[in-house]
C-alpha cells in the first residue's frame, strides 16, 4: 500500500489570517479555567475548531490551552471507530519529533556538565563515523539543523516493514554514505539525520543508553511520569486512543487502516517518543521556566542562526512571529497521530495537541490542524 506524507511544520499557514470553518455538528468536552477577560482562549472558536469528529482528516483531536492568559481543555473524536466510543482526554500517543525537543535539552544539559562542547566538531567525539568526505560539523549544527548531513533510509515499503527494527545506526550510516548535501553551517533543512546522531552522540558521551539520559535529564525533572521511549517494542502502553493512516491500494481504492502498533526504532531520538498533551505542556513549563537547564543553555533553545538567511530552527524548537507575539513550538507527526507543543517565551500562551491524523506523513495541511491553530493563536 502507499503511504503519503504530510509535513506538519505548516503552522503559520494557518495563523496568519486567522480564518476559521465551523463544522455543522460537534460532539466535543471542553473546560475552561482561570480564563482572563482579556487575552483568555477563544473557547467558542475552539470548540468549533474540533467539532464534528471523526471525519475524513481526523479520528480524534486532543487540545490543552494554558498559561497566563488563561486555560481551555477540549477533546473530541472517538477512541476507536470500531467501539465509537468517546476519545479518552488523557491518552497516550506517539509524540513525533516532539521527541526533538527533550534531545536538545539533554544535549544542552550535558553541556552545561561540560560534557561536551557545542562549538566542538561531533567527529571528535564519534571517531571513525564520517568519512573524510565532510567538513568538521558542530555539535551546535547537529542541534539546528544546519549540518550538512543527507538523509538516512528508510524501508522501501514502510507499512508491510512495521514491526521490523531498523537500527538507527543503520540509518545514520546511509546517510553518510551518501556525502554532504551542503557545507555545515551554511543552510539550514530540517531532517531527522542530525537528532539522529545526537542520540549517539549523548550514548558515546555518557556511556549509557539515550533513553535513560533523556528520562533522567528532562523528563524525571520536567515531572513527565506519562513520557517514554519504546524502542523496539510497537505498542503503546497505558490509554491510548486507535491511530489510522488512510492508505492506497495497488487498485486505486482508500481505505483507513489501524497503525496503533508500529515499531518506532528508526526514529529513535528523533522521534520515537511516546507522551500526553498534559506532559508536554509540563514540559513546556519546565524548559521555559529554567527548571532543565541553567541559562546559558536554556539561550541556545531560543537562538535561531542569524547568518542563515531565513532561519527559523534553533536547537530544539522553531520561531514563528504572530501579530505582535512570538511563538516557539515543535510539531511531530508518526503514522496515525500528529502532534504540537507552543508557547510564547513568558508562557503567556501555550499550546499542546494531538490529533488522530488520517494522513500524517501527507505533504498537505490537516484542515482540522489548520483550525486548532487558528482558534489557539488567536
């Protein structure tokens, strides 16, 4: 069957005019606290923003509004389209390159123990990896995405190889095979390959496995108890909601297939983690409030390369300006589930969702995606 992609870095797609569809029919939960006259959530636009699931584009949607302007919940969609019964609020779910986030955090962590040096080539410290085809790269392009580093393989047929492992030194090894894409530090393209070799840059470093530094650096202080990483294993454990891929047959014909259980090894630090909306906005809470790493650090997260023209990646998170605010946030995408975590820099606003993607991996914005956005930015 043929998957399709969607790239879910799209959200100033739907911000910028601000324009919202109100579906005909709704069936959503919905909370509101602490709401402020002023600047609080628009819970009418986002109760509209997720009415009416499931749908063609989405089987579930989860949102958690917060910060200081004030808090909305909603849920709506089903847990399963078998059972029809009502998408469970506190579900898992598979996180994406969110997972990107808690890397550079642990990266910057290990940094601020001088553990390693961001200005250091990554050569240096995973000897024998790259061949002499490429130039020194930096642990700090590792982090912002300017290293250079063509993508690694993936299986031909990715939905037939599911429960199969690819090991992500595997994948790092393709890549490198291939040659640099572009002198380090001169562009900037986002790519899983460099978080990829970030993770077995914090293995080498620490001598033990990137789940147990990123569990004991980030996520154990940050108060993440419903966050972890799965490896090999394909299921998600605890309450999850069903993920579906619409998918095409060698006919022509579409159908929706469940994607819940998929071996994640690939992704691995670059997105393999499994959480809940109410983790990552602790998680926002706690990198932002300096609760993770000491300032310098914490700096880098919100440092965009300033040399690059048109950059909007630092380590870790992305920079999008709407109206008179400035958001970083961090999409990620798994088959079956779309994710995003925002906030302003005070935490005026932040943002956390999950939604039951029917086409993750598609090139194309989610219409239910696209109204969350507008309703949360609002």
């Amino acid at each position: 069957m043929t998957l399709p992609r969607r790239t879910l870095l799209t959200a100033a797609l739907a911000v910028g005019a601000g324009a919202l569809t109100s579906p005909a029919s709704a069936a959503a939960s919905a909370s509101a606290q602490r709401a402020s006259p002023r600047n609080a959530p628009d819970a009418e636009a986002l109760r509209a923003a997720i009415a009416g699931l499931p749908d063609a584009d989405a089987t579930a949607a989860l949102v958690r509004i917060g910060g200081g302007d004030g808090s909305w919940r909603g849920s709506s969609g089903v847990h399963d389209l078998e059972s029809g019964r009502a998408a469970d609020p506190r579900a898992r779910f598979r996180a994406g390159s969110t997972t990107k986030v808690v890397t550079a955090a642990t990266v910057l962590h290990l940094a601020a123990e001088r553990r390693l040096d961001l200005d250091t080539p990554v050569q240096r410290y995973l000897p024998g990896l790259f061949t002499p085809a490429f130039d020194p790269i930096s642990v700090r392009q590792l982090l912002t995405h300017t290293s250079g580093i063509k993508p690694g393989d993936g299986f031909d047929d990715p939905y037939a190889h599911r429960f199969d492992t690819l090991p992500p030194q595997q994948v790092v090894a393709s890549a490198i095979a291939k040659g640099p894409e572009f002198t380090p530090g001169t562009r900037q393209q986002y790519l899983n390959i460099s978080y990829t070799v970030l993770g077995l840059l914090i293995e080498k470093v620490t001598g033990h496995s990137y789940a147990t530094e990123a569990t004991r650096r980030v996520l154990r202080p940050a108060g993440l108890h419903d966050t972890y990483f799965p490896g090999t294993d394909p299921r998600i454990h605890g309450p999850h909601n069903r993920g579906y891929q619409r998918m095409t047959a060698a006919d022509g014909t579409t159908t929706l297939v469940d994607v819940t259980e998929w071996n994640q090894a690939d992704r691995w630090a670059a997105g393999d983690m499994i959480s809940t909306t109410a983790d990552l906005e602790r998680l926002l809470h706690a990198l932002f409030r300096g609760r993770i790493l000491p300032g310098p650090q914490l700096e880098e997260m919100f440092t965009v390369p300033a040399h690059i023209e048109g950059a909007t990646f630092s380590a870790g998170l992305q920079r999008m300006a709407v109206g008179d605010r400035v958001y970083w946030f961090k999409t990620g995408a798994r088959y079956g589930y779309s994710t995003a975590l925002a906030a302003t820099r005070d935490l005026r606003r932040t943002v956390v969702y999950s939604v039951g993607d029917t086409d993750a991996k598609d090139e194309g914005p989610n219409p239910v995606i696209e109204r969350i956005i507008a309703a949360a930015l609002k």
